[in-house]
C-alpha cells in the first residue's frame, strides 16, 4: 500500500473543501449554477420520480466518507451537503415530506462502508440511496481493479433492496493532484456505474469547474476562511445534486 502523509491523507479526506478567499458573514453567497451537461446524465431515478410525481414521502440515504459527514464545516448536521440537499430538496417540491439521513464515517474504503450497508441503509427503507465514494481508495493507493468490483458489489447489494442508487465520485482540487492519482478510480467508478446503469453525481466535474470559473479557489486557504467556505461549497454541492434529483427523477 502507498504511504501517504499524515496531513496530506487529512487534507485530502477534507476533500478540499477549505475553500478559497474569505468572505464576510454578511456577503451573498456565491453563484454556483453549473452548466446542464454536468448534471443531465443518464440512467433515470424511476422510483424516485414516481414518489415525487405522487407526493409521496421520500428517504433519502447518504452514506460515504469525511465531506458526507461535513467535517470540514465543523457542524455536518446543520451544514453538511446532506443536509443542503434536503433543504433544497424541500424548496424544490414544497409540502412533500423529503427526508435524507446522513451516514458519513470519515477514513473509509469502498469496501468498508459496504459493510455498513445493513446497519445505516437498510433500517430507514429509502426510495433512493446517494453512495459517496472512492477517495480514500484512491488516497492510499488501493487496487483500482479491487476497488471498481466493490463498486460493483455494493451497488448489487443495494438493489437487492430495491432502492434507486445514485454514486457520487470524488472531489476536485488542483493541490492535490500531483500527489493523489485520482484518474483511474474516476475512470474506475465511471465505468462501474455504466455496467450497472447507475447515476453518476460528477462531483469532481462540477467542483472543477466551480474551480475554472473562479467560484471557489481551493488553494492557499487561510486557516480562519475554511469552515465558512468549507459550508458554501456545501451547499453549492446540496443545491446541484438537487437539480441532478430532480433531472434524473423526470
């Protein structure tokens, strides 16, 4: 296994989201609409769609690792990206009753939130399961071939269950990216999604472009600017996987 730096794997497990120049507490937020091709993937949410079509009540589960617990936001309750994704969600189909349970661990492989499966995703029955995963895989330099069949696994694990399954791939941040090789494990997840017909959230496209486009600078960040931030691009993260819901869901 690859040795990696203790505040190297810190960092990258906070996924970068320390991000960029500090804003007042009393500065808008920032825009952070994403071009359609981002979002307008294939395959549908079909179970999703029918429940929210019929204003029936909606669970969501969000299992994954550090950034789906919040950590770097230091409250992920209140301002992690599930947490976003529910208030957006609620906006979006007012008077329906969406709920979505975060089930982050920090510093877990693919393989170890599989087994998490029947304690923190079976019991609360969700129409739809977002499964956040890969960067630790990808941090300590695990098989990519191992990894891609976990992948495989847990999304045949889920659908036993019948829940619709949406997979979030990794976060984008150009610091790290000379250090921690996460093209094969996109390439990897990616291509397992497509074997199984699986929605993709592309996490790492979107936070890349947010990146290009100067809505958030993930690099130099001062240490009393990152958890400010760390919650804007949370939401900006919640409000997109919204849209991405809400088209796949058609």
């Amino acid at each position: 296994m690859r040795q990696v730096p203790h505040i190297l794997l810190a960092f990258a497990l906070a996924c970068g989201l320390a991000a960029g120049v500090a804003r007042s507490a009393d500065a808008p937020a920032p825009s952070c609409a994403l071009p359609p091709e981002i979002i307008e993937e294939q395959p549908k949410l079909a179970l999703t769609g029918q429940r929210l079509r019929a204003k029936e009540p909606v669970t969501i589960v969000v299992i994954g690792g550090a950034s789906t617990a919040g950590t770097a936001a230091g409250d992920g309750a209140q301002y992690g990206y599930p947490h976003m994704l529910e208030l957006a969600l609620r906006r979006h189909h007012p008077g329906l009753a969406i709920t979505v349970i975060n089930r982050g661990v920090p510093r877990q492989t693919t393989e170890d939130m599989i087994e998490r499966f029947d304690k923190d995703v079976v019991p609360a029955n969700p129409t739809l399961v977002i499964w956040e995963t890969g960067t630790v895989d990808a941090v300590r330099g695990n098989d990519v071939d191992a990894f891609a069949a976990a992948v495989q696994d847990g999304i045949a694990a889920l659908r036993q269950h019948n829940y619709n399954v949406m997979l979030v791939d990794m976060q984008y941040n150009p610091s790290t990216g000379s250090v921690i090789d996460f093209g094969p494990y996109l390439e990897a997840l990616h291509n397992s999604a497509d074997l199984s017909d699986v929605y993709v959230f592309r996490r790492y496209d979107a936070m890349k472009y947010w990146s290009e486009n100067g809505v958030f600078n993930f690099v130099d960040v001062p240490k009393d600017a990152r958890v400010r931030l760390a919650r804007d691009v949370y939401r900006c993260l919640g409000d997109a996987m919204a849209d991405a819901i809400d088209y796949a869901a058609q």
